[in-house]
C-alpha cells in the first residue's frame, strides 16, 4: 500500500493496465538478459475510471486471507463461510480505500510520471472530489462488513488500515523499514483469515508468509535497481531505493530464501497429520525448486517488477506449485 514521492502503497501495486518489457520467449533462463528499453505506456482500461482508481487488479491479493485457514484447517473455512466472506470482502474495501488516498496524495507528482500519469486522477478522468467521495463508500464497506467479524478479526483489519496509512505518509521512505510493512499487511490477512473462522494458529506458517513476502518485496526493488542501472538512469520516484544496491538485494534474498524454506519446514513438521514428517520431506524439494526459481527469475531473467504476476505466469513455476498442492493434498487425507 503513493505519496509525495510518487511511490506505490504498502500492498506494492502497479499502474492498473500497465504493461512492462517482455521477456523474448525463445531466450532460456540461462541466456542474456533482455536488453532494456523505456516504459511502456500502459493500455486504457475498458473500466469506469472510478473502478480503475479501485485498482480491481490487485484484490486478488487478498486470497491470503484463504491461505492460512486453508493450510491448517480447510474445514473451518466451509463451518464459517460467511464469516471467510465478510472478511475477503473487508480487506478489499480496505486495501482500495488506500488505492484511493494514494492517489489522492500523489495526483500532482503522478502527473509528472512517464507511466503513472495514466492514473485516473492524475490523468484528470476522476476529480479530487470524486475520487475522496469514491474512498468513502469503501470505507463505509469497510465498517459495515467489519461488523459482522469476531473482535480479533476486526483488530486485524484495523491494523492492516493504520499500517498503509503509517506506510503512505512516511514510512515508505525508509528502506527495509518499507518492504517489512508490506510483508506484514500480507501476514495481516492470513492472521485475520484464520481468527475470522476460529482456525489454529500456526506460528512457523505465520513466519513463512512473512519471509516469503520480504523475499517478493525485496525482489521488486532489485528488479527497479537493475533496470534503472541498465539504462544509466538515476532512480526516480522511491526515495528508499537510495537505501539499497543490488548486492545488497542479493545478499538478503539469500537470506530469505533459507529463512523461507526453514519456517516452511518447521510448519510441514508440525501439521496434525499422522505421516508430518514424511511430508515435509516429501514437499520441502517444491519449496526449495519454487524460491531458487524465483530467484532465477530476478537475478537472470531481470524479472520482479510485478512479484504477483510473473510467479502466477511463469511455466515452470506453475507446475511447481501444482504437484506441490497435490502432494499437500494426497497428505492430508492419507
């Protein structure tokens, strides 16, 4: 979940429509890299430009929400169905309300950003007014579903809502302080998901999610470093970036991949199943396969400028993850 710098919000967005280099498709991991070439401006959006400064592209973030319960106890989220909706419905109205004022805060410098001025209100397609009405109505979603939570869940949200306001007034500017705030709004979905339908709590699952996000985030900023250095431009519009190099970036994603990958493990090791052991170290080969090949993907393929998307996009990752959920699967019911 921009602010006078012109930086996303703390859920680390991207321009809604936004495209970005393509990758040569016939080029192997192993290859060199692309060559780099200047933004892209994005493609209109079809959307009502009120809907776009929503950014609908990006609830689907809030599936951690599901990810949590569904790990520890897939049937707590079919006992409290209403309560797992109410909560996904929350978290959006809350994380578009920060879209909102994000861009509310930003319209001026946007309007100097070779791609971020194509936002609705820094384009002039939403007014000031408008756009702060718009936020209200999701605010007032906000409230409305939040009362339908138990406390914890609602304390969970509140949380998440004061962090992106903390994250867009100031404290994006800090570097590492700014990618910690946006692993822990992620960890605040999976906490509130499992408190909403009174799942377990698991410490070592908690952890994981958070190291995994870091790992993400700190992707991200690798990837704006090395394009910027790429093509001999000084880096605009985060000012934390000055807080970072890239062999800063690798030594710390080194380091999140072997915090990830041993937080995955001591949760794999403490599921209820009768056979935990055999699992883990039945899955933990997806888990290592899934973070070195992301690592890959920023360090090699100059990927990571939208962590969502290119882990959600790329083939081999892909079939990762499905043999991984299957053998999650198979373990559960033997």
């Amino acid at each position: 979940m921009t602010g006078p710098s012109g930086t996303d919000t703390v859920d680390e967005q991207s321009v809604p429509g936004a495209t970005t280099t393509a990758q040569d498709p016939a080029r192997t991991a192993s290859g060199p890299p692309a060559p780099a070439t200047e933004p892209a401006v994005p493609r209109r959006s079809r959307l009502p430009a009120g809907l776009v400064l929503l950014r609908p592209r990006q609830w689907v973030k809030n599936v951690f929400v599901l990810i949590a319960p569904l790990a520890v106890d897939p049937a707590a989220v079919f006992r409290h169905p209403g309560a797992m909706l109410a909560t996904l419905v929350a978290f959006t109205a809350a994380s578009a309300a920060v879209y909102v004022l994000n861009d509310w805060l930003d319209r001026d410098r946007d309007r100097l950003h070779p791609v971020k001025r194509h936002r609705p209100l820094a384009s002039g397609r939403v007014g000031p007014l408008g756009a702060l009405l718009l936020g209200a109505a999701c605010l007032a979603a906000l409230i409305g579903t939040g009362a339908l939570l138990p406390p914890s869940a609602r304390a969970a949200i509140a949380g998440y809502a004061v962090l992106n306001l903390a994250y867009c007034l100031a404290l994006k500017h800090y570097p590492l302080v700014d990618v910690s705030l946006v692993s822990a709004g992620f960890v605040l979905r999976a906490v509130a998901g499992c408190v909403a339908v009174a799942a377990p709590f698991n410490p070592a699952l908690i952890i994981s999610i958070y190291c995994t996000c870091l790992l993400l985030s700190l992707g991200k900023r690798r990837h704006e470093l090395a394009t910027a250095e790429l093509r001999g431009q000084a880096v605009a519009g985060r000012p934390a970036l000055s807080g970072y190099s890239v062999p800063l970036l690798d030594q710390l994603m080194a380091v999140l991949v072997a915090a990830t990958l041993i937080s995955y493990e001591l949760f794999a090791l403490s599921a209820p199943q009768p056979h935990a052991a055999v699992l883990a170290v039945v899955t933990v080969p997806f888990a290592i396969f899934a973070a070195c090949r992301y690592v890959q993907l920023v360090a090699v393929r100059r990927s990571g400028g939208e962590p969502g998307r290119d882990v959600l996009t790329d083939v081999p990752l892909v079939i990762n993850a499905v043999l991984w959920l299957a053998c999650l699967a198979i373990g559960r019911f033997v």
